[in-house]
C-alpha cells in the first residue's frame, strides 16, 4: 500500500505539531542579553514559515491518537527516526532488533499502518483512560 500526499501532509503537520508543542523549552536564554535586538538592520528579514502555514492542531491530534494506538514496535521505528535524528542507524537497527538496511522499510510499514488507523478513526470521539505503567495513556475508542 502506498502513503497518500494527503497523509503525507498529515503526518508532516503532526510532526510540526510534536515540535512546537513537546514541551521542551523553544527559542532563546532567559537572560537579558539574549532577548536584546539591534536598533540597525543589517539582513534581510525573510517570512517566517511556521506562520505563513499554521499547524492545524485537531488534525495533529487525531494523527497523534493514531500514533498512540499503533503497537509499541511501530510507534518505536517512528520515534527512533524522527525524534531521535541524533543517533546512528546502527544503534536505531539494535534497538529494533533488525538490520540498518531494513530500517526505512519498517518506518514505511509503521506509517502505512498509521495512515490506516488514521483513516479508520477519523470521525469517532476519544476518551482518555489512565495507564497503568505512567504516563502513557492510551485512548478508548467509543463510537
């Protein structure tokens, strides 16, 4: 099955979503000289992207209920290769348990999989239910 440029859209906005909205501080040192800006202009000042295209946060959120039902494996490919960008493919292929070569193929089977619950789970209402292992809850499907 191949991944739709709507998902690929999708997906593309949930990770601007996870980037913004993380919780890890953004932007610069809380001291005073960090927030200082020159009186003169020497660049040019060009548009900033993340404004011109805001992240469409409902549908971030449900393209994140999607990616908390995936199986524990899936959601762990999509992390290792997009949240963790700082480790080599190597040490991702031993987390996995597979081989460096195989990882780009199990990421497009991780989100072939996404997509599918994506489009399964567009109209339905989701309920938080507390976890028993922390801080992971999993949603209840109720519809």
């Amino acid at each position: 099955m191949e991944l739709s440029e709507r998902f690929g859209e999708r997906f593309k906005n949930w990770l601007r979503w996870c980037a913004d909205y993380a919780g890890e501080p953004h932007g610069s040192c809380g001291s005073l000289e960090g927030g200082y800006r020159s009186p003169q202009v020497w660049d040019v000042v060009e548009p900033n992207m993340w404004k011109l295209n805001p992240v469409n946060i409902p549908d971030a959120e449900l393209v994140n209920r999607a990616y908390v039902e995936l199986g524990d494996y899936d959601r762990r490919v999509i992390k290792y290769v997009y949240f963790r960008r700082h480790w080599r493919p190597s040490w991702m292929a031993q987390k996995l348990g597979c081989h460096y070569t195989q990882i780009y193929g199990k990421l497009h089977e991780a989100k072939v999989r996404m997509m599918v619950l994506v489009d399964e789970t567009g109209g339905r209402a989701y309920f938080p239910v507390k976890s028993v292992t922390g801080n992971r809850s999993r949603p209840l499907v109720e519809g």
